[in-house]
C-alpha cells in the first residue's frame, strides 16, 4: 500500500445532512439515498465532489475501537458560501489542520483493510496521531461503493507527536 500525501488544508464549508450510528448499526447507505436527490440543489457548490464525513468522539482510536460506539456521519458537499438549503440539509464548517491523504481503490466493502494499514502500520511509525477533528472521504460523483475500480480519497485529520 502507498504512504499518504501529508496536506495542509484550510477551512472550509460543507452542506449535507447527517445521521448519529454506530459501525455495527450502519446507515450509511440510508444517508446518502436520503442526501442525493437534494445535492444539486444545494447553492454555492464548489465543485461536483461528494464528501462522507465521520465526528467521532474527542479521543477516538482505531485500535480501540468499539463497534457500538455513536458518531456522527454526514453524506455533504462543499460550498463556498452559506445560503438557503433544501429541507433537512446543514452545514459544517471544518476547522483547517493537517491530513494524511490515503487512496483507496475497490468497493467500499474492502475499507477495513485500508483502515488497518493507516492505523496499525502507517501510524505507528509515522511520527504523527489521529487529531480530534473530522475524518472523511472524497469521493467523485459516479462514485459506486460496490465498484471493484471505485476511488475515494482518505483523509486522517493528524498532529506531530509530542
């Protein structure tokens, strides 16, 4: 697997809708069949990319994951501007900080092996740890989850260590 691209990214706003789950109660084909007849009535897009974003709790850690944990997903896009949103669409604003960019190539169902090599390899021995903030994957608008070629975008909020 590829090293990641280390970005520096700065804030920007985003406009979806979101859901509270967990990973063992997953919902997120149910957020996005709910989020994708409303995107391209969302005002000020930037661009036609497609954003999946997770909150977690302050703290968070892969390699102490628990599955019926709550977060927070969002099925957005990013607009330059706030403006007036289709019915059950919000914003979100992120904070600007450091990335680790990973690429993933195959159906969504294949993630979790991509998600080891980030935290149990790459991370360790990385110089760096998760930061508090939004993790998300940008994703192209044809995306297919179930694509064995489908892309997205990995992008690990992080910090130097200390």
């Amino acid at each position: 697997m590829i090293d990641p691209k280390i970005v520096q990214r700065e804030a920007f706003l985003l406009a979806g809708n979101f859901r509270q789950m967990s990973f063992l109660e997953d919902e997120t084909p149910i957020l996005w069949r709910s989020f994708m007849p409303k995107r391209n009535q969302i005002p000020h897009r930037t661009d036609a990319l497609l954003y999946s974003l997770q909150q977690y709790a302050p703290n968070w850690s892969y390699a102490n994951l628990n599955p019926k944990a709550i977060f927070t997903k969002w099925a957005a896009v990013e607009v330059s501007k706030e403006g007036t949103l289709p019915l059950d669409l919000s914003f979100l604003r992120l904070s600007g900080g450091l990335y680790a960019v990973f690429r993933h190539i195959g159906p969504a169902h294949t993630f979790p092996k991509t998600a080891h090599h980030i935290f149990m390899e790459w991370m360790p021995q990385s110089g760096y740890t998760t930061d508090d903030r939004p993790h998300f994957e940008v994703l192209q608008e044809g995306y297919n989850p179930q694509d064995p070629l489908a892309e997205e975008d990995i992008w690990i909020p992080i910090r130097p260590l200390v």
